[in-house]
C-alpha cells in the first residue's frame, strides 16, 4: 500500500498537487446520530430548549468542511464552490443520518472537507441535544461517494 503523505525517510509532508489540472471534485459522507425516537421528536416540532438545531447544525456542517484546512493538519486549502447538508431522520428508530456534499474545482479531492462537514453536523447535534439527553451517540463516519481527478469515480458498496 502506498502512502503518499511521507517521504523517503517516512517524514510526514503535504502531498504536492502544483502540476495536477483543477478538476470538477465532488465528495458525499454521512454520520449517524443515534437519540430517542422522543428526543428526535422534540427536535423536528422545535421543542429543544437550544433552538433549531438542524439550523444550526447544518450551518457548522457548512463551516467546518470550509475550514477543514485547519484541522486535518497534512489537507490542502481549497476553493469550495459548493456544500450542503441534510438529514434523513428516521421516527422509529430516533435516528439520524446526516449528510454532506462538497463540490470544487480543484487539484485534489474534498472526501475530506465532506467527511469533517458531517463529523461536524454530528457533533453540533449532539452539543444542541446534551441538555435533554446525555446517551446520544454519534456512529459510523463514512465516504459515500466521490468523482474526478484520476482516481475517478467511488461508489460505497456498489459499481459506479
């Protein structure tokens, strides 16, 4: 396997991406939240005492793949054009699957920036929701899907 952010010696570097051509990235990820089907309730009628909390949990989603460069520490900068979030909440179970989409005309991918915009969505969700409930969990972080740049095309579980 060839890891590609170490050099000869095994020193960590940033990847240089100066002669790659800019190219059209996009990148989905998703992040379960597991609650109670009461507290998801609550959420989607606006009963948590912190607010709207897809609101805000959608903004630092959006914040947080744009800032990606200061987190992941060995991640380029980038020009994002685009990103979104959603959520799939499921009654029954008081799940919560976000999801994040990142676009950009780029050098190198945003499966990054779109797997840090869900962490984070995750993450809010659970900081607007602790006060009523402390047992919520934050589960599987995962790449869905991503396309351009010589890699090509992925697409979790299935053929793209």
């Amino acid at each position: 396997m060839n890891f590609n952010h170490f050099d000869e010696s095994g020193h960590a570097i940033m990847v240089d991406v100066s002669a790659k051509q800019p190219t059209l990235r996009t990148a989905i990820a998703s992040a379960e939240v597991r609650l109670s089907p009461k507290l998801l309730l609550a959420i989607r009628s606006g009963g948590v005492a912190k607010g709207d909390v897809f609101g805000v949990a959608r903004l630092a989603g959006i914040q947080a793949a744009k800032r990606t460069q200061e987190l992941i520490p060995l991640s380029h900068p980038l020009a994002i054009h685009h990103v979104a979030v959603d959520f799939e909440p499921d009654d029954g179970s008081g799940r919560i699957i976000v999801k994040c989409t990142v676009r950009a005309l780029e050098r190198t991918g945003v499966e990054m920036e779109a797997m840090t915009g869900a962490a984070l969505t995750a993450l809010t969700i659970y900081d607007m929701c602790k006060g009523s409930d402390k047992s919520i969990s934050i589960g599987e972080i995962k790449l869905l899907f991503k396309e351009g740049g010589k890699s090509g095309t992925y697409v979790r579980g299935g053929a793209a």
